[in-house]
C-alpha cells in the first residue's frame, strides 16, 4: 500500500509552485522581465599587477633609475644622433653597457663595439619587472625618441607570478611601445633560463612567443642559443641569471642578421 504524503509536506508544495508560477492573466501571456534586483551582477577579473605601472623599483633603487634618466638625458641632449636602437629591459640589458652585477663582467666590451657606433641607447634598469618598465616609460622623458628597432626583454624578475601573468605583462610593454613608437619594429628576446625559475620562465617563453607577428614585432629565442652546461647554461654567469662577456657575444652574433635585416643596412 502507498504511503500518503504528509499534509504539512502537501501545502509546502502548493507555495513553492505558486511562487515560481509566471504573472500572467492568460495562457498566452509574456513572461515577466527580470528585476534589477534579481540580475546578476558580472565582476571583471582585476588585471594582473604585471600590467599596472609601478614605481616600487624606482623607490627601493634609486641609484638605478637615476643612471637610467642621465643615459635618456645625454640622449635627448644629441638629437642629432638620432637613437636607431633602443634597448628594453632589467638588469640585463642594464649591464650591456652599464655595472657589472654581482661583480660579474658585463657586455660592456661588445656593446663598445656592436651598439654605441649605431646610436643605441640602454633603457635597463636592474631588477625591474613588467610594471616597473611601464611606469619608466611613462614618467621617463623618451617619448621624444624616433628609434628604427627596439630590443626587448623583460619578466625574469617577476618570478613571484604566473606564467600567464608574465605573458599579460610582457603584452602590456609591447603594447605600450608600439603605441609610443608607430614606426618601429620590435625585437622580442626570450627570457633567459636561470637558476631561480627555469621551469617558469620557459612556460612564459611559450606564452609570449606568438606575440611576434614577424612584420613589426619578430621573436628572437636567445634561450635557445644557451644550452645546459653541467648545473648552468653556456654564457652565464655563475648566479645563473646574468651573462657573461661569452653570453652578450652569443646575443650579439645570434642578434645581427635581424637587426641589420630591420635596420636597413647590409
């Protein structure tokens, strides 16, 4: 024999169903719209600190950035230099013309001979991240600069982020330069392999190679040149982050056929 629903369990059902059915005075009647209040409110997902201009480095390193605007200062006092190559980055292309980190020998000597007779000039600034070269770049006095080919690498330093973050970030500075200089071409350089996140930075190198167009943005896997030697890499320097004089040779040599190629010259 089938067992009754309980009377109490009968009327709950009856107010549940008269709750949910429509406001209508026929059959064929509309249903009524959502309310305002009933709507479902959509957040934007907060964008990566990768993205955001940062003055962090600029107050921890002062020294650094103060470096940074003199070389940008003895550039603008030369117009007629005219700047053709405009370097990007942190400490490592810091130290392609400027102190040798960690006591380590720098690229000083190839850039003496492969960059200063070409009108480059070094926007690196050790330790800075993504964020930190967005905020350079607009508080720093560069927009006045015409450069036919920018060298960029950035996001070894923002180890304490995401693969994906990285990649927003590294799109971000692209972005930002190729707003501020229409008519030059951008070389994108991998992110080194290093000793502190190496599973990492390859991860970001995968994210940010298809940003390359090979029209005005080319991809340049210097990574790729710097193959493992014993717990290290060939070409850096014993805190398996900065280059040796051996790894700015290898970027400059792997570098040229490009560089000449968007140049213009032979």
């Amino acid at each position: 024999m089938r067992r009754p629903f309980p009377l109490a369990l009968i009327l709950v059902l009856c107010a549940v169903a008269a709750a949910q059915a429509p406001n209508a005075t026929g059959p064929l009647a509309a249903p009524q719209a959502p309310t305002a209040a009933a709507a479902v409110e959509v957040v934007p997902a907060a964008a990566p600190r990768t993205t955001i201009p940062s003055d962090s480095n600029e107050r921890s390193r002062p020294k650094n950035y103060a470096d940074c605007r003199a070389r940008v200062a003895e550039a603008n006092a030369h117009p007629e230099k005219h700047i053709d190559i405009l370097f990007v980055g942190d400490s490592i292309t810091e130290a392609w013309s400027g102190p040798a980190w960690g006591g380590y020998v720098h690229g000083a000597p190839v850039w003496e001979k492969v960059y200063a007779p070409r009108n480059a000039l070094n926007f690196g600034v050790g330790a800075d991240r993504t964020q930190h070269v967005l905020y350079r770049l607009d508080t720093m006095d560069v927009k006045g600069l015409t450069p036919k080919v920018i060298v960029l690498m950035i996001g070894t330093n923002n180890n304490i982020d995401t693969a994906p973050d990285i990649a927003a970030g590294v799109q971000a500075v692209l972005a930002k330069l190729e707003t501020m200089y229409p008519a030059a071409k951008i070389i994108l350089v991998s992110i080194l392999p290093n000793g502190r996140a190496t599973q990492l930075m390859a991860d970001a190198n995968a994210l940010i190679r298809p940003l390359a167009d090979e029209r005005t943005v080319f991809y340049f896997d210097l990574a790729a040149l710097l193959p493992p030697v014993g717990d290290s890499w060939l070409g850096l320097a014993p805190d398996k982050l900065h280059p040796t004089q051996v790894g700015y040779q290898i970027w400059a040599d792997g570098m040229e056929p490009l560089l000449s190629r968007l140049l213009g010259t032979p």
